[in-house]
C-alpha cells in the first residue's frame, strides 16, 4: 500500500470514528405495553431527524420494569436516560430530587393542552418532572353480542355485584368462554390496582385518617371476599398469573364475556388485526357499589429523565418528541387515528377521534371524574386512587398483592389474606414512623 494511499485509509477510519462517536446514546427502559412497542417502531423517524442522537431500548415486563428503576435511582446507578414511570414515581422521586424538572419545553410543546390532572398527578409541588405518554382510567370492557345472546342489557353504570350476575349467565368453560377476566398477577400496580378499586367501591380505605390500616373492617371483607368468589366461580383458570397483557390476550382471543382494565386497551380491544372480537366489543364505566369514590383509577405512563442521566439534553430531546401532539399525529398517519395515545391532551378528542374511537367518551369521562385526592367513601389522610402516594407503599402493596394472590388461588381464605396483611402494614407503617 502506498504512503498517499495509507493516509487516505488511516484519513477514513478516523472521521468514521469520529462520526460514531458524535451520536450521543439515550438508554430508555420502558414497558412490553403495545402502545410502547409501538414507540419503539415510530422512533426510526425521531432517529432520522437526530442524527445525533441513537436510541438503546431495555423493554421490560411491568413488575421487573419497576422493581430495575426504583433499584436503579436509589442507587444513582445511571443505567438509563429515559425513565418509563407512573403517577407514583414522579411524584415521590421529583420530590426527593431524583428526577430532572421537565422545564422549557419547546414552544411547540403546549404543555396546556395536557389535562390538569395528569399533569398534577406527574408533579411534585407544583413542578413537572415526566411527560406524559398516554394517561388511562380504568372502564368495563364487554362482549355485546354474548349480551344480546342472552339477552341481557349493560346498564351504563354496572355495579360489582350485577357484574357477577352477568358473570355466572355468560360463564361457559366447556367453550372456552369465561365470565369475567380480572387482574390476578401479585403486584401494588397490577392485582392491587384493580382490587383496591372494588375496595373502594364498597367503601374501604387503606388507612384511617390516623394512618392506621383497615383490612380487617367489613368493606375490605367484603370486596375481597366478592373478587376471590366471583373470579372462582367464572374467571378463566390460572387467573393468578394474568396482569393486563394477559388478561387483554384472552379478551381479544374472545375467552372473556367482560374484562375491567385500563381504557388505554381501547384501541387493542378495537383494532381487527389483532383481536378476533373487535366489531363486537360494548365499554361502559368501571363498575360501582356502595359509591362511586375511587371506582375507576387515574393513572399515566410518563416519561421521566433521571438525575444521574450522562444525556440529559438528548434525553429531554426524545421525551418531548414522543409525547408530543407531532407524535400522536405521526401515529394517526401510520396506524389511524384511533391508536393516537389517549388520555394526556384535550387536543386528542377531536370529532375525528371521537367518531374513530368508540371508547373514547367513556375514557373522557371517566378521566374528567377520577379524584385521587378523594378516593374513597371515608376521607383519607393520602393522595392516590389504586395507590398511596408514600414511599413505603411499592413494599406495602407488593406483600399486599401476594396476600391477595394466594387467596385467589386458595391458598389461604379471604379472611386469612386480610388479617396478615393487616399485620403486615401495621407493622411497616410503624417502622416508618407513623402517623408522623
């Protein structure tokens, strides 16, 4: 090789070293949820128009996702840059000064077109530390032509207890149909948020207003004694396993007659290439009993940027990028306008989304209801609706969670699951300090 054409080698490798070197790399670790799995595919044109910037994806089941962040931003161990969290997170880890504010914002951004809820409930004294990626409520999601079959009507607002009638007349395992689905997988977001709503529907708390817990009061019996029973009696077998991604794979494979979950399943539940139901799926409002207070969560998927981010600015880039309206317009383009992620903007519920989405309304609703500050009948000293908002609660409600679990399963009675995870709490609650 000549001398001219040595350089000229040793020219190349550098400004290709030089050029791999100048794409910063944003780590985002976030959940196996379609809406996110979509993210992932759109970012190819995030990517396009940022050279600079190249996107590493850590795509984790819930339970696992949560338990790697908060292990990871208590440990400021810096594994990532984007941050895929909740209501509870943001709230708690802005607070400790774990999250970056989320600050200047591009003009484009219109930061009040999100919902005031969704951006309260992702503050922490009144600073935003994560943007929102699609916000949720929960809902009754039904089958109407197994009601029209049996001739049966949803009312629009179903208490628990006309659900478990439905249940037992829409109960068919001998054809692999089953009653109802509900979420059974142990975990403070996954069982505990579906139970702890029929805990307030028929009336319970998690604590009195002393911080003292009351699983042992007649409303915790009966809601839990009402879940294991019916889920028994007509769930579908190995319930205990099922969070949302499953529970949404045997709605759509059309084994359940109803299902209570997060309305962001909207437009899965709808969308004919991956559910054999869609043209025949009815939505209604989360079901109720003694009241209505903290019947439906509030809950948001957001993105948040860690302190301990080496890309913060990269970071910032891509989490207002896809939480954008752009971003909700690039999923109409691509995908049709009804798997625009819901939930977050006022701007979303145009006429065309509402006439695409038929589970829009109900969605819309129910967001504009949720109250977490008054979840329940009784008042209470937290702020939170499947959730309390303090730091001991993620233990609390994962013990909680596999009390409640081991019920379903049979394991050990209701009334058992109650009575040690009274104990269980009491006994956190007053190594934490309280009432403080």
């Amino acid at each position: 090789m000549n001398h001219t054409l040595k350089v000229f080698v040793a020219a190349s490798c550098l400004s290709l070293t030089v050029g791999a070197q100048a794409a910063e790399t944003v780590t985002i670790a976030t959940v196996n949820n379609s809406d996110m799995i979509r993210m992932q595919r759109l970012a190819k044109t995030f990517e396009e128009q940022h050279p600079d910037i190249k996107l590493k994806w850590v795509v984790l089941e819930e339970n696992v996702l949560r338990q790697r962040l908060t292990t990871d931003i208590a440990t400021q161990g810096g594994q990532f840059d984007v941050l895929t969290i909740g209501m509870y997170e943001a709230a708690l880890w802005g607070e400790k000064g774990w999250l970056e504010p989320m600050k200047d914002l591009p003009a484009d951004y219109a930061l009040d077109d999100v919902f005031p809820s969704v951006r309260e409930g992702l503050s922490a004294n009144g600073q935003l530390y994560a943007l929102p990626f699609y916000a949720e409520a929960s809902i009754t999601y039904y089958r109407k032509d197994l009601f029209e079959q049996a001739g049966l009507k949803m009312p629009e607002q179903p208490t628990w207890e006309q659900m478990a009638e439905f249940a037992g007349k829409l109960h068919h395992p001998d054809k692999g149909q089953y009653g109802i689905c509900l979420r059974g997988k142990a975990g403070w977001g996954e069982n505990m948020a579906l139970i702890t709503t029929v805990a307030n529907a028929y009336g319970a708390r998690w604590f009195d207003e002393q911080w003292k817990p009351e699983f042992t009061g007649s409303e915790w019996k009966n809601a839990l004694n009402f879940y294991v029973d019916t889920m028994n009696k007509y769930g579908p077998p190995g319930a205990s396993s099922n969070g949302f991604n499953e529970n949404l794979a045997l709605f759509n494979s059309g084994k359940c007659a109803m299902w209570v979950d997060a309305s962001v399943a909207g437009s899965f539940v709808t969308d004919k290439s991956q559910s054999k139901v869609a043209d025949s799926v009815g939505f209604t409002f989360a079901p109720t009993q003694v009241t209505d207070k903290g019947a439906s969560w509030l809950y948001s998927w957001a993105l948040a940027i860690p302190t301990s981010s080496k890309s913060k600015d990269a970071a910032k880039t891509f989490s207002a990028w896809a939480t954008s309206k752009a971003y909700g317009e690039l999923v109409a383009e691509k995908d049709g306008v009804a798997n625009v992620p819901p939930g977050t903007r006022a701007s979303t519920y145009s006429d065309a989304y509402m006439q695409a989405a038929p589970f829009a309304k109900v969605t819309l609703d129910s967001l504009k209801k949720a109250d977490p500050a008054n979840p329940s009948a009784k008042p209470v000293p937290y702020v939170g609706i499947q959730l309390v908002t303090i730091p001991e609660f993620q233990a609390i409600g994962t013990s909680v969670g596999k009390l409640f679990a081991a019920a379903l399963t049979g394991q050990m009675k209701p009334e058992q699951a109650l009575q040690a995870a009274q104990q269980s709490t009491e006994r956190e609650m007053k190594r934490a300090g309280y009432p403080k």
